[in-house]
C-alpha cells in the first residue's frame, strides 16, 4: 500500500498569514549602479581634499620657534631704546640726533609689525617678553661717553654692532619659519637694517 499522507491542519494558512519574513539588519548595495560609482568617487574626492587642506595648514602655520621670535623682538626693543637715547641728547651731534631718531622709529614699526604677525600665529608677547630688559652695561657705556666727551662716535659705534646682531637674528628666524606672513615681516626689517647702516655709516660725529 501507498504510505498515507499527512493530515494537513486546515487551519496552517492562518500561522503562516500572521508570520512576517524577517527582514536583513544589514543593507548591502546590489551591483554596480552609476550611482554607486558617483558616491564612492565623491568619498575618495573628499577625503584627498581633507588630506590636502590639513596638510596646507601645518605647512602654513610653519615649525615657528617661540624663543627665536622673542629674541628678535627684545632686540628691537634695545635697539629701538638705545637709538631713542641718542636721538634726545642734548649734546649729541644734529645729525647724529637725527640717524639716531630714524633708527628708533624704523625698528620701533618693524617690531609692531612682527608682534602683530606672531599675534595672527598664536605667539601674542607681553610684557617682559615683549619688551625685554634694558641693557644696563650699554646704559653705561653712553653715560661715561657722555662724560669723556665722545657720545656720538660711541653710539654710532654701538648702534651698528646692534644693527649686525640684530640682521643675523632676522636671518635666523626667517630661515626657521614656513610662515608666508612672517617671512614677510622679516624681510622687510632686513631690508630696512642694511639702510640703517648706510646711514649710519654716512653719519659724521
């Protein structure tokens, strides 16, 4: 004999009416549509343009050194002092009054500049930094020239070891730095020192 069939429970179709499929918790694109192509090209775009522009930002914002820059600035202020000196003494030389002022006012506005760059880098200088400390040797130095009676020989004298020191750190810190704005900065003090001492050595005592 046949083997029998199963009795079918008449009432299967109503379970399986109340069942819904389960549906995948991960939805995967399905071939490779023009669409699918476009989103993975624009992902690969946008991600060599985030590279591109971070990269763009630490070569803009340059391995700046923080003690260099403060040198530079405190030398401006010394020398922007010590030429401020000569330019208000009574007994000095009108024309050495007057080298000595143009001195002072040149280094005085580079050194506003160069703040003024460092501030936009992140480097803001205040007080002692900024300023730095007197020289008091080279205070010195002026007052006994004073009394010896050759003040204006020694502060030209003065005035141009400074200007030399004060060109090589220029140069150094110019070197260092990938800034555009800083490098410009820089420069143009550079440029405005090699004035300065052809002035100075145009300046008769």
């Amino acid at each position: 004999m046949p083997p029998s069939k199963q009795p079918t429970n008449q009432f299967d179709f109503i379970n399986s009416a109340g069942q819904k499929p389960k549906k995948s918790k991960v939805s995967l694109p399905a071939g490779n549509s023009q669409t699918q192509r476009m989103l993975i090209f624009g992902g690969i775009i946008a991600v060599v343009l985030i590279f591109v522009i971070f990269i763009f930002m630490l070569a803009n914002r340059g391995g700046e050194d923080k003690d260099q820059f403060i040198h530079v600035v405190q030398q401006q202020s010394e020398l922007t002092r010590v030429a401020l000196l000569g330019g208000t003494e009574p007994s000095a030389n009108p024309d050495v009054k007057i080298t000595a002022m143009n001195i002072s006012l040149t280094v005085s506005s580079d050194k506003q500049a160069l703040a003024t760059a460092l501030a936009k880098k992140g480097i803001k200088l205040k007080g002692k930094k900024l300023n730095g400390v007197p020289n008091q040797a080279t205070t010195k130095l002026l007052t006994d020239a004073k009394a010896a009676a050759n003040f204006d020989s020694t502060l030209i004298t003065v005035l141009s070891d400074q200007i030399d020191d004060y060109r090589g750190s220029l140069e150094t810190a110019y070197n260092q730095t990938k800034s555009r704005s800083l490098k410009n900065s820089l420069s143009k003090a550079y440029e405005h020192t090699d004035l300065l001492q052809k002035q100075l050595a145009a300046t008769k005592p």
